[in-house]
C-alpha cells in the first residue's frame, strides 16, 4: 500500500516538475521575441530551480522504493 502512494507521489512530483521546466524554456523562448507571460508569477531561472528541487525529491523517492525492494528479497 505504501509503494502505491510513493508511486503515485512520485509520478505527480515529476509532471509538476516537468510542466515547470516547460513553462521557464518557453518564457525564456518567447522573451527573445519581446514578450512574456503576464500570468506567470516566478522569472524562468526561478522554475528551473523549483523544477530541480522537485526532481530530487522524485529520484529520493524512487531510490527509496528500490532500497526497500532490495531489503525485501
């Protein structure tokens, strides 16, 4: 049941983080050209820091669920 959360934590971390990172290349893309997104609060080097962050707690995850495979066999 645990895994199942871990899991399903870990894939919603990396979407966010993957959306995130998606959104500050297309911000620094479309600033060359002379526009922005009015609506996005944070700079393009803001998201990419938040967009690790999150990255790191996915792979904590994830070595966490192989640690505790490991540990079963």
């Amino acid at each position: 049941m645990k895994d199942k959360y871990y899991s399903l934590i870990s894939r919603l971390l990396f979407l966010i983080a993957a959306a995130m990172f998606v959104l500050a290349v297309s911000q620094w893309t479309i600033q060359w050209f002379g526009y922005t997104f009015k609506w996005l609060i944070y700079e393009p080097g803001r998201l990419f820091e938040l967009a690790a962050v999150m990255a790191i707690f996915v792979i904590t995850l994830l070595l966490r669920q192989i640690r505790d495979i490991l540990k079963s066999k």
